[in-house]
C-alpha cells in the first residue's frame, strides 16, 4: 500500500479550515431533518441509514471534490466512488456511529 508523506502545518492548517467549512455548510442541512420524521432504511450489513445520512455524504462530497479535485473519497454511503490510483489524498466521509442507537431510542420514544 502506497502512502502519501507526511502534511506539512501549512497543509493541515488549510485542510482543518476546510473541515470547519464542510461542517458550516451541512450544518442546515443537518438541522433540517431535527424533530422531523426520518425513515430509517436497514442497509447489507445491517446497519442503519437515513435519508438525512445521504444527503449529508453526498453534500460532503460535492464539496471536497470542488475544493480538492485531485483527492479520492471514500464514504459509508456511496463507497469509493472517487478514489483512484494516484489520488494524492484520500477523503473518508463516515457519520458519527449514531444512527442505530439514535434510532432505537426514538423508536421508543414516540412509539415506532
């Protein structure tokens, strides 16, 4: 496995500029979904997702891949659609594993 040398402060200044970007442009997106009914769908490995996690990746990786076209991406809900051989970096876009027990709690809460 090939691995990329080590980010230089300048580098990871920008990129942890960036990450408070990404999180400052899905925040409404995220905020949309508070307090309103998600379908929770039972993926092949039987963890969770909600429609809210993939419009959340998707906006995530739209955004990388205008900033930093020459990265690769690999996310939880739409794999490695962008990483490539020669990539520079690679990008991972995973949501906090919250999802299930989010889910069973709320389920109980209100009844599902």
């Amino acid at each position: 496995m090939q691995t990329s040398p080590p980010l230089t402060a300048q580098q990871l200044a920008a990129f942890s500029s960036f990450a408070q970007t990404l999180a400052d442009q899905v925040r409404p997106l995220s905020r949309q979904w508070f307090r309103h009914p998600l379908s929770v769908d039972t993926k092949a490995d039987e963890s969770p997702v909600t429609q809210a996690d993939r419009e959340v990746e998707a906006a995530l990786r739209a955004a990388i891949a205008s900033q930093y076209p020459d990265h690769g991406i690999f996310g939880e809900e739409f794999g490695e659609v962008l990483v490539e051989a020669g990539k520079s970096l690679t990008n991972t876009v995973s949501r906090a594993p919250m999802t299930r027990p989010v889910a069973v709690l709320l389920g109980m809460w209100i009844g599902w």
